[in-house]
C-alpha cells in the first residue's frame, strides 16, 4: 500500500478531515491523530516536511491556516507525496476558487469526494484535476 492517512488540520490542532486507507479504532485514530498533529505542528517552517512517527513516515504541508497531513509508508516516495498535497490544493483551489478552512467544513462530502476520486485503497489514481472535478461538476449541475 502506499499512503495509509489522510489528514487536514487547522492551526489549533482540530482535525477539519480524516480519511483512513487502514483499518484503526477510533480511539487508536484520536490517539494517532493526536500525536501526530502535535509534532508537526510544534516544528517551525525551516525545518523538514518529513517526520517519523510509530511505523509511518508523516509528510505534511501548511497553506494558509491548514496543514495537510499524508501518513504513508517508509518505501513511499516523500516528493511525490508532497506534489499530491499540491494538487489536492490545487484541485480544490479550482473548485472552491481560493480555498479556505470554511470551505472544507461547509463542503466536507465534496472534498471527500475529490479525494476518493484521486486515491483508491491508498494509491493514488488520478491526478488529472478535469477528471477529478467533472462528476463533482455534474452533480452540482443536477442539484
């Protein structure tokens, strides 16, 4: 498998989005989360966006007022990685048009949606941002 989690966060450590490609109790993913959203946001900007936790390497990015969380694992290719958070952002920036920690919390089920369709089963299968955003396109055009 590739990627094991998927996590959004806020400055003040509140988790805005969580997708798991592995199956963890909710209180082994509270305990998870937890801890990993207090050693990546205790780092400053100078320092590295990979950090070692358990049996996961955490690549992690900010933008604005959020970090994006990637839980993957160790033969995974951190640059990579670091180019899919890119175009997640990049995806719902398109969407979105700027987007916002407001936006991820009004419109939780698009941004799953998005990321189901760009990773399946912890792989990533699209990154092409037309096909990504198309059905979601065709369902606001039916709604």
């Amino acid at each position: 498998m590739g990627i094991r989690f998927v996590l959004m966060v806020n400055k003040q450590g509140q988790t805005r989005l969580a997708q798991y490609y592995e199956y963890l109790t909710v209180e082994e993913r509270r305990t998870l989360e937890g801890e990993i959203v207090r050693k990546c946001l205790a780092r400053n900007e100078h320092q590295c966006s990979f950090v070692e936790h358990r049996n996961y390497r955490i690549v992690y990015r900010r933008y604005a007022s959020l970090f994006f969380l990637v839980g993957v694992d160790d033969g995974e290719n951190e640059l990579a990685i670091l180019e899919f958070i890119h175009l997640l952002v990049e995806t719902m920036d398109r969407h979105f048009g700027n987007v916002c920690e407001l936006d991820i919390m009004f419109h939780l089920e698009k941004v799953h949606f998005m990321l189901e369709e760009m990773v399946m089963n912890g792989c990533i299968v699209e990154t092409s941002k037309a096909n990504i955003l198309t059905p979601i396109q065709l369902m606001d055009k039916t709604s």
